[in-house]
C-alpha cells in the first residue's frame, strides 16, 4: 500500500500549522510583560487590602455582639491598677497585724506572768494566814497555861 501525498506526515504537519496560523487560528492575546516581582507586590498589597478587611469586619462583627475590645482593654487596665492598690494596702494591713500580733502576744505573756505571781502570792498568803492560826493557837494556849498556872 502506498502512501498518497494527502495522508503523509508532512501533509498533515503542514495542515495543522495551517490551523494555527491565518484566518482560522485560535485567537491571540497580546499581553505585556511584567516581571514576576512587580506581580508579587501586587499579590502582596491584594493580599494586605484583603486582611484589612477581614480584620475591619471582624472587629464589626465583635462589636456588634457586644464585645468591644477597646473597652474591654480600658477596664483591664483600671482593674490592673484597682489590683495593685489593694495588694499595697493588704501588704500595709499585714505588717499592722504583725506588729498588733505582737504586742498582743506580749500583753497575753505579761497578763500570764501576772496571773502566775497572783497565784503565788495568794498560796503564799493562804500558808501564812495557816502559820498565823497556828501561831495564834499556840499563844491562847500559853495565856491558858499562864493564867492557869498563875492561880494554881
């Protein structure tokens, strides 16, 4: 079988080239050239502008449902200093507690050591008054002896 000039390899090369240049071509954009780095600043700054708007609309949003980040941060703050002042007068009650313990403690010490020389003392006066009866028994019994012997 033999090859017709139709159906060869060329024929058909030439047909398609055909096809893609003249009146039946595909159509052809024309297209400056940018280098890549231009483009990526564009990327950059599209994908900057995009941010900022899914930032703004977040932050809406929020608002919207009743969170309100700026004053949120501004009661943050005014309690942060509420807390400080009151750590600074907890530590001042503290260190008047611990003097106040102190002499409290003190005073409970004294008011033992007094209670203890009371105890002393009244044991000492209840073994003198004993000595003193003893005593007074003894001196009614030499009057008793005297005077009985006197009228003997």
């Amino acid at each position: 079988m033999r090859r017709t000039r139709a159906n060869s390899g060329l024929a058909l090369k030439l047909r398609r080239l055909r096809g893609r240049l003249g009146v039946a071509a595909p159509r052809v954009a024309v297209r400056t050239h940018h280098p890549w780095y231009w483009r990526a600043v564009w990327v950059v700054l599209l994908l900057g502008g995009v941010l900022i708007l899914v930032i703004g609309a977040y932050d809406m949003g929020s608002r919207h449902a009743g969170y309100d980040r700026w004053a949120t941060n501004e009661e943050l703050t005014v309690l942060r200093a509420e807390t400080a002042q009151q750590k600074a007068e907890l530590d001042r009650l503290r260190r008047e507690f611990g003097a106040n313990d102190g002499n409290a403690q003190m005073a409970r010490a004294t008011q033992d050591r007094l209670i203890q020389q009371v105890k002393d003392l009244e044991s000492e006066n209840n073994h003198l008054r004993e000595d003193l009866a003893v005593f007074e028994s003894l001196a009614k019994e030499r009057a008793r002896a005297t005077s009985i012997g006197g009228r003997r």
